[in-house]
C-alpha cells in the first residue's frame, strides 16, 4: 500500500484481543469504580495500536466493558502528532463526538486524548476543546482507570514522563489476542531528525528488560499469537544489560513463535549481527521497513539522517546477500526545506533502484519546535504535491511488479480475517503481501499452504494446496 499524504503511517491493520471479560480485576488507585462501557480509537503508527491495546485491557480490568464507539459512556482518542492533519482529525473527532451526543439528548462522554498530540500540547488541549476531560501521555497512560473514575470535575491532564514505568503498572495481557500482535520493545529517540516530533512526544530512547519482553511474549504466545511483531521508534536501537537487538531476535524465536517480524528500523542501527538475523532465523519473516526519507545527500544532511544515501544502498546489499528473496519497505518525506528538483529525482533513482515491495510517502509537514519548520526555504505547496504524486506513482509500479513477480510461488499464508466472500480469509505471505484465499472449513489464525495465483497493486489471491492448516 501506498498511503497518501495524511494517513497514519505504517500501521498493519490490527484487530482488537477479544474481550477478556475472564482477566481477573485489575486493583486501581481510587478503589471502587462502576462499570462502564468504552471505546478506544488509534490514529497513529503500531505503537500508537499497541498502546489502545494495553488502555483497552486495563479498562477492562477496571471492569469496564467494550462497546461500539456511538454508544460508549467513555471514548480514548489516541491520537498521533507527526504531521499537522494528524493532530486536526483528533480536534473534528472531539467535536463530531460532542455533536453526536447532543442529537441523540444523551450525555456527553468522556473524552480521554491520548497519544502525542496529548503529551505536546497537554492542557492546552482541554482550554481549546472543554469537551475534553482527559489529556493522558504515552509514558503515563497506565494510570488511566483511575483518571477515568475521576473525571468530570475539569480537565485532568498526565503526561509526565517516568521512562518505562508503565510497563510494569500495566494489567496483564488479555487471555485472546490476535493470530498478530504487537509487542513494544523500545521506546523514543535520540535521533533528533529535523523534521520529527517523536524524540519530543516519546522522550529519550528506552529499552525494556530482557525477562519482561518474553514473559510478554509468552503471554500472546499462550492468547493465541503466531505471529510478534516487536515494535519500537528505533526498534533496532534495542539494547540491554549488553544484549543487542539481535540477540533478543534469537531469544524471542527461541520461544518457538512461527512468525517474527520488527518495526520500525533506522539504517544506522541495520548492524552485523541483526544483519545475520535475517540469514540464520528462520521465524524472522523476509520482510525489512528501513526508511531513507530521501535519496539526495544533501537532503539527508540537512534532515539529520546520520548518514548518506550510498550508506543506505550498502546496507540494503547486505541485508539482500543474507536473505535474497527480502521485501523491502520505506518511508519517504518529499519537499523538505531545500529539496530541489535534483534532490527529489536522485530519491525517484534511489527508490527505482531499490524495487521496494511497498512504501509509505509524505509531503513535509512543518511541525512546531522541530529545526526543519523555522527554515526559510519552504517548498511551495504545489511543488511538493506535484513531486508526492510522481513518487507514488512509481511506488504503485514497483509495488504492482513485486506482487506479480510472486505469482507461481508455493508458500503460507497466515489468516489474519475473514473476507466479504462465504469462507474467504485474508492472510498475509511472509512478504507481508495481503492474501486473499477460499478455504472453507479453516479459521484466523491457521497457517496455510498456498499457490499464490493473481496480483494487484494491493493484494495477491490464493489457492489452498491442501485444505488442511498447517499442523502446530
Ligand atoms: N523512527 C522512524 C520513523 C517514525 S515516524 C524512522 O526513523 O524511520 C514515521 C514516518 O513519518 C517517518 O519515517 C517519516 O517519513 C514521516 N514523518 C515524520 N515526520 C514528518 C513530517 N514532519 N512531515 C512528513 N512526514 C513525516
Ligand atoms: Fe523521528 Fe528520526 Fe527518531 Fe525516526 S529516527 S523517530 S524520524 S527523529
Ligand atoms: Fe504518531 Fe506518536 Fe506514533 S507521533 S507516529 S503516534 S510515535
């Protein structure tokens, strides 16, 4: 897929755990509460998923009870701040929210803001809408049922900041969880990329222990997961007590998880080590999201990458060498302060040279206390629009020939949900390709063995080789 200007970025469509109404009462600060229902939404990347996840399990846990967002007592927005209309849907969201309520001569929810938009513009938020009760920050959102069982005397705003702390106050994970699911390893950024507002929204990078990411792991494991995909802003930045990113790889898949994947990755952390991941572990999924942003040195310079676009293309050899059939993904950001019609065609070059599988691609967005958004050499609106729908066009191309190139190939698909047809499933290929496949008599979560037949820009179709799943 290749997302428009706008849309979140790379986020695999996630399906929510199922209600673990069976999860044992989670104690909270306050004591207690009466149960209500609750809705919570996510607008941001699969950490921003991840974290409506661990909000929604510790509702729950309070003994709250999910329910469709028109008819819920308690509504989490979770909102994502990287670019501008990301922050403006939350503000519509609010308002569409307050609206529907009063039609309806109901009371109004309660409104939580969480995410980024809530950790950079904290009060500010509740001053701008009243009809937000709640402003919660990434870091501090465990402490959410309680903020909940508070509400309604004023806004109520948390979003200090205390590292990791989170992790260890949250409930456990639910019971079910999805065939795959997310698993945050890491978490902010030191990198300082001149147009980016995470190292501000997630503070300083943070790993998480060792021992707690697996007994995370073999909790979804146990829920049904078959597939983890460890998440971090700079999930290859990973390291603790001397460990590196690789090494947790080795001992996630030693746990004996069918599926491994990882997102997202910055190329100055692509080492040795994770390199060689990819050619000795079996479960590490043939799949690599490494973002270039641009493909001009100069642009890379002036956005701080940390490195060139040769740096880049050796990377990418290496990691091809150890694992020859890899898909590869990007994200881009076109008309960055400067970027001249020269700098944007060696990104076209780069990009072409590259085949990526899919990709993400960005008009830049000026983001309030970043370096990039005071520069004086704005690219005119026009310009930067003309040179997304080049991009993207090319990015369809190359996504169109990877997915025809793998038609006539034997492999398994996982079934992530159920398609419009009767018995049709939607699973993903180890290329993380959407595959769409008539097996009757098979369910979520079943790995099957497939001829992928037909392909379109999106999505390949499948033909079942055996009508059995996999045996576990
Ligand atoms: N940590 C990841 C990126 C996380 S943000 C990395 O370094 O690769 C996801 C993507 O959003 C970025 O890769 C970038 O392409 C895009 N993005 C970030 N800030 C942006 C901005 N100000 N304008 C437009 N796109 C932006
Ligand atoms: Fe943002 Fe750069 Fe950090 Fe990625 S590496 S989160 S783009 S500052
Ligand atoms: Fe958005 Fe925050 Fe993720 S700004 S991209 S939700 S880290």
């Amino acid at each position: 897929m290749t997302a428009t200007d706008g849309s979140p970025p790379p986020a695999q469509p996630q399906g929510r755990p199922a209600a673990g109404a069976s999860a044992p009462p989670f104690s909270v600060a306050g004591g207690e509460q009466k149960s209500r229902s609750f809705a919570v939404r996510s607008f941001g990347c699969q950490m921003n998923v991840y974290d409506s996840e661990r909000m929604a399990e510790s509702l729950r846990a309070a003994g709250h009870v999910e329910a469709a967002d028109a008819d819920a007592d308690i509504i989490v927005l979770n909102s994502c701040h990287i670019r501008e209309k990301a922050a403006e849907k939350i503000y519509s969201e609010v308002g569409r929210i307050r609206h529907r309520a009063e039609r309806a001569g109901r009371a109004k929810p309660v409104i939580a803001v969480a995410g980024c938009v809530a950790q950079a513009e904290g009060g500010e938020m509740a001053r701008r809408m009243p009809a937000i009760d709640i402003v919660v920050g990434p870091q501090a959102y465990h402490s959410l049922p309680s903020l909940v069982a508070r509400a309604g005397n004023g806004a109520i705003v948390e979003t200090g900041m205390p590292g990791l702390a989170k992790f260890a106050a949250l409930p456990p994970r639910a019971r079910r969880v999805p065939p795959s699911a997310f698993l945050t390893v890491q978490e902010g950024c030191d990198k300082f990329c001149a147009f980016c507002v995470v190292p501000y929204t997630r503070g300083a990078e943070a790993s998480r222990a060792l021992p707690a990411i697996l007994d995370e792991a073999r909790a979804l494991i146990d829920g049904g997961a078959r597939e983890l995909t460890l998440l971090g802003q700079n999930v290859n930045a990973w390291g603790h007590d001397g460990r590196t990113f690789a090494d947790l790889l080795h001992a996630v898949a030693d746990l004996g998880i069918r599926r491994l994947r990882y997102t997202t990755s910055h190329p100055r952390d692509m080492d040795k080590t994770l390199i060689a991941a990819h050619r000795d572990l079996p479960a590490l999924m043939p799949y690599l999201h490494l973002p270039v942003q641009s493909g001009s040195d100069r642009i890379l310079k002036a956005m701080n990458r940390r490195h060139g676009a040769d740096f880049y293309r050796a990377i990418i050899d290496r990691v091809r060498a150890a694992r020859p059939d890899i898909a590869l993904s990007s994200d881009f950001i076109v008309g960055f302060p400067g970027e001249t019609d020269a700098d944007f065609e060696a990104t076209l070059k780069l990009a072409a040279e590259m085949g990526y599988a899919q990709a993400y691609s960005f008009k830049y967005s000026p983001r309030l206390g970043t370096p990039a958004a005071d520069s004086a050499d704005q690219i005119p609106e026009e310009v930067k629009d003309a040179r997304l729908a080049a991009l993207q066009a090319q990015l369809a191309a190359d996504q169109t020939a990877f997915n025809r190139a793998s038609i006539g190939r034997r492999t398994t698909i996982l079934l992530e949900r159920e398609g419009k047809l009767p018995g049709q499933f939607i699973g993903k290929s180890p290329w993380l390709q959407s595959v769409h496949v008539r097996a009757p008599g098979l369910a979520i979560g079943d790995l099957v063995t497939v001829d992928l037949v037909n392909a379109t820009q999106s999505s390949l179709e499948g033909q079942p080789v055996q009508q059995m799943a996999e045996a576990w």
